[in-house]
C-alpha cells in the first residue's frame, strides 16, 4: 500500500470513527431517528470509499504486479473478483 493511500484510509477511518461516536450521543441523547438514519447513511457512504480506495491500491499494486511478472496473474483476478462480490454482497 502506498504511504499516502495509507494516510488516505487512515484519515477516512478515523472521520468514521468521529462519526459513529456522534451516532452513539445521538441514540443516547433521543435524537430524532430521521436525523440519526441520516448520520448512519453517511457513515456507510464513508466506508464505501474507504473500500474502494482499497480496492484500487490492490489493483494497482497486487494484481498488476501478479499480471507483470506472469505468475499467479488468475490467482489474483480471482482474489480481486472474490473481493468486489463480498463488497458489492453479490
């Protein structure tokens, strides 16, 4: 993983963190649900990006470098096919 799509995902997990520790306090504190569903929509847009920065850098790197070098080229398209079926919940 490059260091900065480290720092990338780093940053992007801890405003979700920061996020559902807002939702927590909301739900503590009655919050209107309508607001908090709004809050739980945002935390899962955040994490989609988080998976898709992850699936970009194994791309890049793992399954480029496997295509490179000719060996385990199937292996790794499978793995990344594997990847985006859990994630899509295909």
């Amino acid at each position: 993983m490059k260091a900065r799509d480290k720092e990338k995902i780093q940053n992007r997990l801890r405003r979700i963190e920061g996020q559902v520790r807002g939702v927590q306090r909301m739900v503590e504190e009655e919050a209107y649900c309508v607001d908090v569903l709004t809050q739980l929509g945002s935390i899962v847009s955040a994490s989609e990006k988080v998976a898709l920065l992850l699936l970009k850098d194994h791309t890049e790197h793992c399954v480029r470098g496997a295509i490179e070098d000719g060996e385990g080229a199937d292996e790794k398209m499978e793995e990344l096919m594997g990847a985006i079926e859990r994630f899509l919940r295909v």
